[in-house]
C-alpha cells in the first residue's frame, strides 16, 4: 500500500527546516542531517525499518514513532511526518497489517526526503 500522496506533501520544506532552527542555518543543517542518519544501521530510528517489530513491540514503535513525529516538524519534513503518523495512528488501532503495508513505505520516503535536502543544499550551496 503506497501512501498517498496526492495532496504533494514536500519531502522537504527548507523554510520549515530553518524557522525551526531559529534562522540559523547551520543549526538546521545538523538537525536534518542528524535525522537522516538516525534511519541507518544502529541509528535510533532504524528499527522502524523493520516491519517485523510492529508486532513485537508496538508499543516501543510507537514511542519511536512519537519522536520522528517531532524529528520530522524539526526538520522540515512534512511527508516523513504524514508516514510517521499514519503507521502511529494503525499501531495504536492494532491494524498491523496496515501498519506493516505502510511501514514499507518508510525507505522510499527516507530516500525521497534525503533526494530533496541534498537538491535543496546543492542549490543553496550553489553547486
């Protein structure tokens, strides 16, 4: 099941980004890469890579799942947001089915929000 995304929720919203930073620019470039790099191996957010564990251990996705919420209104990235709340919202409804069809989504929009920050730094970069 794709998340829709019909309504074109940016993956990156680089005035977002900065307004939650205060305005200082590198402060919100340590948060976005931070975020980012919190889905890789080891990272805190990996384990939501793993659809296994929804059922497991909803309840630590979940807090998981509450944190990259926030993580993700820091960041300026209101699509891993949308994602993060629909999987939250199926866990705490113990669709885990639901939960699990939509927690395969999370790479492509990880990789979709990664596309868009490094196209958005390039641009400020001027490269």
């Amino acid at each position: 099941m794709a998340i829709d995304n019909s309504d074109n929720i940016p993956h990156y919203d680089a005035a977002q980004a900065l307004a939650m930073a205060h305005d200082i620019p590198a402060v919100r470039d340590h948060v976005v890469h931070k975020i980012l790099e919190s889905f890789a191996d080891g990272g805190e957010l990996a384990a939501l890579l793993d659809v296994s564990c929804y059922r497991s251990d909803p309840a630590g996705i979940r807090a998981l799942l509450h944190a990259t919420v926030g993580y993700a209104q820091q960041g300026g990235m209101p699509a891993l947001e949308l994602l993060c709340m629909k999987l939250g919202t199926a866990l705490k409804s113990g669709e885990f089915g639901i939960a699990e069809e939509v927690g395969r989504d999370l790479p492509a929009t990880i990789e979709s929000t990664r596309a868009a920050v490094t196209a958005e730094f390039s641009v400020q970069s001027g490269t």
